[in-house]
C-alpha cells in the first residue's frame, strides 16, 4: 500500500505542476496538493485503514468523522510553522487539559525522511497544559531532552493529540519533504472541504463511510451518529436502551438544584 500511496502522490504532484509553480512563485514555503481525495482512491483507503481504525475510534470516539486533508510539500528552508503551538489555543468552550480527544492529526509518510528533512518534533505532557501556555520555543530546546522528534520511515504514521505542543523543524535538506495530513474529529464538528471527496453517492452502501465522509442521513441527528450502531438497532438494543432512560431517571447520578 506504501508503493501504491507514493505512485499515487507522485501522479497528483506531476498533475498539479502548474498549481505548484504559482504557489512557489506567490512565495509559498509548502504546497498543499488540490482535492487528495478525489486524485486515487488509495486515498480514500487510508481514511478507514482497518490497522488504524480502531485507533481512532479509541482516541477519538464512536462519533468519528475526518475534518480536514491536506496532501504536503514542504520545501527545503526554514519552516513554515509557528514555534511549539497547540492547534486549539483558540477553540473556546472547551478545556483542553482535560479533553484529549477533541481532534487528531494523522501524518502519513511514504517516503523515508532524513533527521534534517523538516521532521515532527513534539513536547510530550504538554497537551495538559492550558490553551495559551507561555510559549516555551527557546533556542536551548533544540538539544533539551523535553522535544522528542520522530524520523519516519516509508509506511509509518503519527497520531497525535492536536493539543500537545508540535511544530515541523526546518527543513535543511536539499529534498522536499512529502506527507499526508488527515486530520479526525467529531461527526457533529464543521469539517473542511476537503474533508469529503466529491462523489458522496459512491459510498450509498458504506454506512462507514458516509459517517466519516459527514453524510447526514434523514431521521438521524448529527449529534447521534456512532460507528457502531450503523446498522437498526435490535429488539433487545431497544429494550436496554428504554431501561437505561428509565434508570437515568429514577435514580439520577448528579441532582439538579431545587428551584429557587
């Protein structure tokens, strides 16, 4: 499957040349490739990997939906993103410390990078920290025992929390440096475009797939989408889940306050 991801990523780059010589030309440090999903449907395969499925569906919930893709190329040079930074610094109503499983970032290599080639660099705990933690990018970090770095190797994968402190370090090879970005969140989350290929009608028999690929279906709230209820839920579903309100109800575990 590596060897059909990287024929196919080389395909969509060739097809994107034009594209890719505007934005290099606009003075773009990376390139994102235009509608990943809709270039081979290998790309589509990665989204339900069945080694990575289940995965998602214990970090993230039974609610998983994709969020957003992004097909990389990221030139030689300094590095385009900010320093240690959380994604959600701005995502209010939310406390991050405590929610590990808002949104994650799977980054899909296909290629073997070298150590000086852009790499992940992660400060692992920090996805306890609060949203707007002082900014710890000095220059000592980059010898500090606190970053860990990842160098893959062609067929890896990185899972992180989208919370925990990461940046890309430059890239100070002379190659660039190519990745697959599929980011995974809630069902009832707005999602990017590119999030869904555009032909949704091909997956009528994939209830998986509708729900990852955020097809709403009539009847069915936003907020009750689950993976493992995709199929009508039985006789005896039913009947636990009449006992479960009625319990709930009874004998409630937290108390509303009296009126006043």
């Amino acid at each position: 499957m590596t060897e059909r991801v990287r024929g196919a990523f080389a395909g969509a780059r060739e097809r994107s040349s034009a594209f890719i010589e505007q934005q290099r030309a606009d003075g773009a440090r990376f390139v994102d490739l235009p509608s990943i999903l809709d270039a081979d449907p290998v790309f589509v395969d990665l989204v339900d990997l069945p080694a990575l499925l289940p995965l998602l569906r214990m970090t993230v919930g039974e609610d998983l939906a994709l969020n957003e893709t992004s097909a990389r190329l990221f030139y030689p040079g300094p590095t385009f993103t900010s320093p240690f930074h959380s994604d959600l610094a701005n995502v209010l109503g939310v406390n991050h410390a405590h929610t590990p499983n808002l949104l994650v970032k799977l980054h899909v290599f296909f290629e073997d990078l070298t150590p000086d080639q852009g790499c992940l660099a992660f400060i692992p705990g920090s996805q306890h920290f609060p949203p707007h933690h002082v900014n710890p990018h000095r220059a000592t970090l980059s010898g500090s025992a606190a970053v860990a770095r990842i160098v893959p190797r062609a067929g890896d994968a990185v899972l992180f929390n989208t919370h925990v402190l990461h940046m890309a370090e430059d890239n100070q090879s002379p190659h660039v440096r190519t990745s697959l970005i599929y980011t995974y969140g809630h069902f009832w989350m707005k999602s990017h475009r590119n999030a869904a290929p555009a032909d949704l009608t091909q997956f009528a028999a994939s209830p998986q797939r509708q729900q990852l690929f955020g097809v709403e279906l009539p009847g069915i709230s936003h907020f009750a989408r689950r993976l493992d209820r995709l199929t009508p839920p039985t006789r005896l579903q039913r009947l636990k889940d009449t006992g479960a309100r009625a319990a709930h109800r009874l004998f409630p575990t937290v108390r509303t306050p009296p009126r006043a």
